[in-house]
C-alpha cells in the first residue's frame, strides 16, 4: 500500500499511558518533591536570601507541618536548630526570663516568636512576645521560682501549695499590711484563701465580692498576717511570745478557728503571775472563757505577784475593775490599794495629764468603791490610804471611826474580808505509826516526787512531828523541777507530839504545769523520834486533779512512795469534787 502514511496501533496511548503511571507511582517521592517546590515558590512571600534557609524548609516536612499546626516541632536529625522560649517573669515587674530550650527550624532564629507557636503560659510565667529576650537576675528568696518543672520535685498538693506561700508566682490578690509607715506588700492566692477562711470567701466570692487587685490591712501586724497564711498555705502553726496576741486577733478577725485555739492554748501553757492580768484583760476583748478562767486561776492563787506585775498596769479599767470585785483574790486589801494606785498613775500618764492624788481618783472613777478599805489592819490603813489624799477627808474620818467607834457610820466600801481560796490537802499515806521502829530525823533530807495531771498551785506541805511529847522543829522546804529549785522556806512548827500532821507554807504558791514531775524536799531538825507514814498511795484521785508520786534520789533519809514523811501536799486547783473522800492519816 504505498503511498499510505503508517498509524500507530490504537492501543498505543493506553500502553504509555499504562507506563507513564506505573511510572510516577514507583516515584511517588520525587513527585511529591516537585509538587512541594512548585507550592512553596508560588506561596512563600518573603524573599529567599538564604539557599539554606529555602532547601531546608523544603526538606524539613515535620517542622514545617509541626508549625502550621501550632505544634512543637519534633528533633529530626542534625538539621533541627534550638532556641529558648521567652516568658515574662511576673516577679521581676515584667521583665522577661529564658525557659529550656525548644527545637525550631533555623528559618526562625532571631526573629519574633510567632504567636501560632506559643504554648500554654509556664507555671513560673506568661508569654512573651518581646523582639528581643533578656534575663532577669534571679528573684530573691520567697518569690517565684523559675524552674518550670518546680511541681514535679513535690509530690503532694500540701508541698505543692506551700511552694506558693508569700510568693507572687501565680499570685491574684496583693496584701498592704500594717499600720502606716510599717507596711508590708504580702502576695497571696484568693482561692487558697477562700478555702480555708469563710470571709477571705466573701470577701472575693461572695455577693460584694472585693475587686481591688490590692487591699489594706492597718490594723494587723505583717508578722501575724503572715502566721495566718503559713497555716493557711501550708498547715502549720509557728507562734512565737511576742506576736501571738496579734496572731490571735487576726485568726479571730478572719474566723479561723482552729488556728485561734492553737493561741489560746499556747497562752495556756505559757500563762504565769506576770502576764495573767495582760491575758486576762486580751482574752476578754477575745471573747475566749476558757483562757479567761485559766487567768483568773493563776490571779486568784498568786494575786500578790499578779498585782505587781508589769503588765497589770496596761490593762483595761474593765477589767481593773473585775479584778478589784474578785471574791477569791489570795492576798491582802493594802496589794490592792497600791495595785490600783499604781495602774491610776499609768492611766493619768497615758492620757497625758499630772498624776495628783485627785486626778487619780479620777483616773479610778467608780473602781475606788471596789476596794475594802474597811477590811485592811488599822495600821495599814493609818499609815497608808489615810495619808495619800485619794480618799476625801469625811471618808477617811468614817472609815477610822468604823475602825473605833461602837457606833459605826455608814461607809461607801464593803466592809467583809475576801473568802480568798480554800487550800486543799492531798494525803499519800493511809495510815501513820510510831511503834519499835521509830522514825529518827538527823538533819537528812526527806524527798518524794510527784506530778499532776491539771494545773495547781503548791501552798506548802504537811509533816509529822515528834512522837515523844510537844517539841519546836526547825525545817527547810524546798520544791524543784529538773533540779531547779522554784521555791524555798526556812521556817519553824510547833508539834503538841499527836500524830497530826503540821503544815508549812512558802511565801508564795508555786505554779505546778500538768505532766511535769517535781521535787518535794524536807530537812527537819529537832526531836529525833517522830510519827511516819505507811501504806502509801502511788496515785491520788483527788475529784479533778489526779496526783502521782514517784521515789526520789535526793532522799536521804528513807522517805519513799511506801512510807515516810512528807504525808500532804496543800495547794490551790481546782474544786474537790465532794462526792470523793480521801483517807485522813490517824493512829495506828
């Protein structure tokens, strides 16, 4: 057929076709490739200054899809490039810090941080978008850390919370405490605060809720604000003597209950005749009764050295007055007088005015009419009250003729003694004896230790005498804690030779605290042969005070828990329960 020109056959196209995709699928990678070029050179708008920069972002596909999804891009060989995320440091007013490096692609270096790639704010910070990161010197103690991982070295929410006490890391409500001129910034979190303080709640949660970033504080010292949040942050209590008090009002102003009975019990325990009439005056402004009947417990049986404590002038005429009117006061009506004196004075000086016997009269006002004047000796009246011009003259005759005269005037004062308190005696023997085995005194020292259960007051001891007819002895008392002597008297008895037992005092009851064991001493010296003790008692029930007796090492003269001397402790405490009966020692 000349002439005709050659066809390919019609399957052809379908043949190459059929290749050509066989083809592109076994190349699929170089394809790909192509395609990506084709995309980027058509979508990139920023001019490609640096070949490195464009080949790499076409080969480096995880950082390159990492970014368009706001993700972190992941370590891919040597190609990755690091940087460090900048965070603004909330401690430092703003200024920035560095966190651990991230891996980003070198395209980005130096430049700004987009905003797809930042991530949540760190806990030690929030995000930054500065051009240009610096770093912060290193916060001083109490502020934010900037470690970021900080919450994996505490492994429970009490270390957790307590790593955010007085720390600004996170910090929502800022504090002004103090009074003017003494104040001090504390950082705090409201929800920590709410959780454990029902008005911190209302105070940020509640219908008038406070929305002020910063709040004043003047009437609360700094140190027992920051009492108050240790607790709160971390569940522990810290009190120290001198911030306690105000440690006390703060837990009461933001009723926090268990922290204000952890004050009142540290005043407990701490309360002595120096600073029971400072208590007493604080805890009726507290409102607290329990801390309020153990000041009037420590008043009642040491009221001579309460009344002359340095605190007693500072308190309130409230309570000035509550204490002249107490019934049970241990000590004599001129302490009284001079007492009252005394806080008159301090009064005329707080306010600023001349201390005259009539501005102190003043000072006093109705508390004057509490004082018995009527009931002091004549001699301490004549030489005392009766000279210092408190009294006006027709009072002071009054009195001296209800001193004289049958016929008595009518007086503005109570005219009847203080009951004071009524000493209670616990007995350790059951039974006493003089028979062949006579008890000697040689001047040896008789000991026995003992603690109580509840606070008491020791007044004295009661001892045996002589078994040989009436004699005078001459005897040491002493009473010790950790061989400490607290108290000491060298004083005489009269024994009628009974086998009654004879008591000796100390000049002043002796505070006895629960649980600690003390030492009772006795070193007699006149008749040898005296009564003893037997069958006695290593624990004495007493209605509300339990008494133990231990052995002593100091005694010297066979005294022990069986038998011996020292058969009484007198002292002031609580009342005796009447339905109780303890053996009286009698005579074999």
């Amino acid at each position: 057929m000349k002439g005709r020109a050659l066809r390919a056959p019609t399957k052809l196209p379908v043949i190459l076709g059929k290749l050509f995709l066989r083809w592109v699928f076994s190349k699929a990678d170089i394809v790909f490739f192509i395609y990506r070029f084709v995309w980027y050179a058509f979508q990139t708008r920023s001019s490609m200054n640096s070949s490195v920069d464009f080949f790499e972002s076409l080969i480096d596909e995880d950082g390159r899809f990492a970014e368009l999804n706001c993700q972190e891009p992941s370590h891919r060989g040597h190609r990755a490039r690091t940087r460090p995320l900048i965070q603004e440091n909330i401690n430092n007013g703003g200024g920035v810090s560095l966190s651990p490096p991230h891996t980003i692609s070198q395209r980005e270096t130096g430049t700004q941080v987009s905003q797809c790639y930042s991530g949540p704010p760190s806990p030690c910070g929030s995000s930054s978008s500065a051009p240009s990161p610096t770093v912060s010197p290193a916060p001083p103690p109490g502020t934010a850390t900037l470690d970021p991982n900080w919450q994996a070295t505490k492994p429970t929410v009490r270390e957790r919370n307590a790593a955010m006490f007085n720390n600004q890391l996170m910090a929502d409500i800022t504090f002004i405490v103090g009074s003017p001129g003494h104040t001090q910034i504390i950082p705090a979190h409201k929800y920590v605060l709410a959780t454990g303080s029902s008005v911190f709640y209302a105070m940020f949660y509640g219908g008038l809720a406070e929305c002020k970033p910063e709040i004043e504080v003047p009437d609360v010292e700094p140190s027992a604000f920051l009492t108050l949040l240790k607790y709160l942050y971390c569940d522990e209590i810290q009190l120290e003597a001198d911030t306690v008090l105000s440690t006390l009002y703060v837990a009461k102003k933001y009723i926090v209950p268990h922290l204000a009975r952890a004050c009142v019990n540290y005043l407990e325990t701490s309360l002595t005749a120096k600073n029971a009439c400072l208590l007493l005056s604080q805890s009726r402004l507290f409102e607290e009764p329990d801390l309020m009947q153990r000041c009037w417990e420590v008043i009642d049986a040491q009221a001579e050295m309460a009344l002359t404590s340095e605190g007693f002038v500072d308190i309130d005429v409230s309570t000035l007055e509550s204490v002249l009117a107490r019934e049970t006061l241990n000590c004599k009506e001129i302490n009284l007088f001079e007492a009252a004196l005394a806080w008159a004075q301090a009064e005329c000086v707080r306010r600023d005015i001349e201390t005259t016997p009539s501005n102190k009269r003043v000072m006093l006002g109705s508390a004057i009419y509490l004082i018995r004047f009527p009931t002091m000796s004549l001699e301490e009246f004549a030489n005392s009250a009766a000279q210092l011009g408190i009294l006006s003259p027709q009072e002071t005759i009054d009195i001296f003729l209800h001193f004289t005269a049958a016929n008595k005037p009518q007086l503005s004062y109570p005219i009847k003694a203080r009951a004071g308190l009524k000493a209670q005696i616990c007995h350790r023997f059951q039974s006493c004896a003089y028979r062949s085995n006579q008890w000697r005194y040689r001047g040896r020292c008789d000991s026995i230790q003992f603690c109580v259960d509840k606070r008491i007051f020791v007044v004295g001891f009661g001892l045996y005498g002589s078994s040989n007819g009436a004699a005078d002895y001459n005897v040491k008392i002493e009473l010790k804690r950790f061989g400490r002597v607290l108290a000491e008297n060298n004083t005489k008895f009269f024994s009628d030779g009974s086998s009654n037992t004879f008591h000796v005092y100390f000049e002043n009851p002796i505070q006895i605290e629960p649980e600690y064991v003390y030492t009772a001493s006795a070193i007699l010296d006149g008749s040898e042969l005296s009564y003893f003790g037997q069958e006695g008692l290593s624990e004495v029930y007493m209605g509300t005070v339990t008494f133990q007796f231990h052995c002593s090492s100091e005694s010297t003269n066979g005294t022990g828990v069986q038998g011996g001397q020292i058969p009484e402790l007198i002292y002031y405490g609580p009342t005796v329960n009447t339905s109780i009966t303890n053996p009286n020692p009698n005579e074999d």
